[in-house]
C-alpha cells in the first residue's frame, strides 16, 4: 500500500551509538583543551572590549556578510559579500543562477542577523530552535535550491523548511541514523547540549557541530544549520557582539575541517580510545581544531581592527577620493570622528568641520551614498559603516576581491 511505502523507516537505533558526547570529567583530554577555551574566552572578550560600540555595530553587519560568503563557500556556492550587499538592497543579477545565489546568501544573512539580534538566545541547542533556523533559512530560498539528488533513487527531491527528513542519507561513507530514529536522537542531543555551563557549553561546541551533523536530521542544509548554530552558541557564550567569525577559519581550513568530520566519523580504536561507540581522540582533535581556529580569527580581527592601523587605512582612502573628487573636502574628519566616538549627532557635524549646515548635510550624504556612514534614521546618530565594496582598502584580507 502507498501508506506502508511512504513510512518512516525507524530501525531502533540507539542512542549510545553517537556517543561520547562531550569529552568527561576523567577524559585526558580534557585539561588542555578547557585551557584552550578559556583563551578563547579571554581573547573574545578583550577584543569586544576593545571596539567602541559604533564602531562594532558597523562591523558586525560586514562580518555577517563574510560569515554568509565564507559558510556557503564551503558548500560550494561562491557569492561574494559585494553581491550579497546588493541582494540585501534588492539589486539582483540577471542571471538566473547568480540570483538564485544571491537569494540564498540573504536568506543566510538574515537568518545570522536574527540570530545576532537574540532570537535565538538560549534555544540553540533545542529542537525547537534547530527546526527554526532551517525553517527561517529555507523559506526564503528559490524552488531551485529546494531540490537535492538522490543518486540511488535517480530522483530530485523536495526539501521542506522546518521539516525532518523522511529518507536515508548518506554523509561520505557514513550512513545516517534511520528517519524515524531521527526524533530520538534530537531528544537525546539537547538533553546533553542544551544545559550545560558555560565553560562545558564552551567546550562542546565542536562536539555539538558534528554530532549534529552526524544526525543529519534534514534532507538538505544540515551544513548550514550546524555552523549558524555554532555561531549562536558561542555568541551567547562569549558575547563576541557577532565581531568575528569561525565560519572564515573553516572555509579557510576547509580540507581539515572536512577530515576532522569524517574522523569523527569512526568508530572507538580501541580500549584507550573513551568508552563511547565513536571515536573519543577523534573528537578531542576536532575541538581542539576548532577551537584553535576561533582564536585565529579573534587574533585576524583584532589586527585588522587596530584602532591606528584601521584609522590609516580608512584616512587614507577618504584623502584619495577627496584628492580625485570623490568625495566633498573635510570628509576624512567625519570618519575620524566616528573612529574615536563610535556615534556621532547629525547636528554636531557642522560644527565639528567648521562649516554651513548644508555643506556639512553634502558631506554626510555623500559618506552614507558609499556606505561609509550608517545611522537608524534620518535623525539618529550617525555610526561607521563597513561596506563590503571598500574593505579589501580598509580590511584587506578579510575575503577576497571580487572578480572583475
């Protein structure tokens, strides 16, 4: 019957097959690994400290630009931050395939900023919140992107926002827990995940990443997902303010990262190898990878945002574009003001460049026209923007140039 074919297999795994979940009390691993994340926890912290809230707020929209680049990059789908700026002002490309990208990268985008502005707190690791982050996701993407092949089946599929798969899957070599057990396995995942202290929840990011992964609890996505929820966790734990991000380290690394899951992967090598079913060392280098590569990034982004080294750079392209033109005289200072200020009233502006308010309004709307100036509206304070088109001239090396 149609009913008994289109059934969700369960064929009553356990739950012991993902574990270890977390590396115990007793691990050896242990030790040098929670001295990794509290130097994590340290290096966040400083250089959140260290960026005046304007400053940071700017930043954490170009970030997130960087974080959809680098996140799909690593599925495949290259779309630089330049395109995903113009998606998120509406500006598509004609080509079919590119808008099908730009597409996906915005619905990314504001999945993070909904993320980044507390949607998510304290939910990341439940159920509930996981559904919500691929419902939100795959919502707003093209029917083009909601199809994935099944190369056994020779047929294309539709992917459900929100919805759980119905089907076997295979990851690499490893074939994924049965559909029905699915549920269980979630269930069984946020007991674990989802109530943990800070330096634990620290800590088992990593663990929480793959685990995910190995579960594979949706037809398509799943990289997306675990790597958004990720960077929720350590938000919420670092209260980084969304200022860097890990999801560049591991495009970066890509070929590593792709190891360190498969390695994952396997199963227990032997007495010294934990107690769980899986691999305990295995996972105990996947932290300690991803873990080494969050503090990479905080360091890359804290020498990128030195204050002096950030403020040349952006003086000197404001002299290079008020030298051809570009820009109307005095709007280096604008930008310099706001470097140390982080915010600064409109009606200051004036007064500050010792000029008519209409110039000192000419000035202003030329910054704000190259995204260099950022407010909340026309009468709100006026913050430093990071867009995308300067900073490989104000950020260089935070992702590559936009071919031309």
């Amino acid at each position: 019957m149609k009913e008994d074919i289109n059934a969700v297999t369960d064929r009553g795994e356990s739950t012991a097959r993902m574990e270890p979940l977390l590396l115990g009390e007793t691990s050896r691993h242990r030790g040098p690994l929670t001295d990794r994340a509290m130097d994590l926890v340290s290096r966040s912290a400083g250089f959140r400290r260290s960026l005046p809230e304007g400053v940071r707020a700017g930043l954490a929209d170009l970030v997130r630009s960087m974080n959809c680049y680098y996140s799909n990059l690593i599925e495949g789908h290259d779309t630089h931050p330049v395109e995903i700026e113009r998606a998120l002002r509406g500006d598509y490309s004609s080509d079919p395939r590119k808008r099908d990208l730009q597409l996906e990268a915005r619905a990314h985008f504001e999945v993070q900023a909904w993320i980044d502005g507390g949607g998510l707190e304290g939910r990341a690791a439940l159920v509930a919140g996981l559904v919500e982050i691929h419902r939100r996701f795959c919502e707003h993407l093209p029917e083009e992107l909601l199809k994935v092949e099944d190369p056994r089946a020779g047929e294309r599929l539709d992917v459900v926002p929100g919805a759980l798969r119905d089907r076997d899957v295979m990851v690499g070599r490893h074939l994924a827990v049965s559909p029905g057990a699915v549920p269980r396995f979630l269930d069984r995942f946020e007991s674990v995940y989802a109530r943990l202290g800070r330096t634990d929840a620290i800590l088992s990011v990593a663990a929480a990443h793959h685990r995910l992964l190995w579960i594979h609890p949706f037809l398509d996505g799943n990289g997306r997902v675990a790597r958004l929820m990720s960077h929720a966790m350590l938000l919420e734990q670092l209260d980084s303010g969304g200022a860097w991000s890990v999801a560049r380290g591991l495009a970066r690394r890509v070929t590593d990262y792709r190891a360190h899951l498969a390695g994952c992967d396997l199963p227990r090598r032997n007495d010294l190898d934990g107690r769980g079913a899986l691999s305990e060392e295995a996972l105990a280098d996947f932290t300690r990878f991803f873990l080494e590569t969050c503090i990479d990034q905080v360091e890359f982004m804290e020498a990128l945002v030195q204050p002096e080294r950030l403020r040349t750079r952006i003086l000197i392209w404001a002299e290079e574009e008020m030298r051809v033109g570009a820009l109307p005289a005095k709007a280096g200072r604008v930008l310099e003001a706001l470097l140390y200020r982080g915010e600064l009233p409109r009606g200051e502006v004036a007064g500050l460049l010792g000029t008519t308010p209409r110039h000192a309004r000419r000035i202003v709307a030329a910054l704000a026209d190259r995204g260099a100036l950022v407010s909340d509206g026309h009468r709100a304070p006026l913050r430093l923007g990071f867009p995308a088109a300067l900073a490989g001239q104000w950020m260089p090396g935070l992702f590559p140039e936009q071919a031309a």
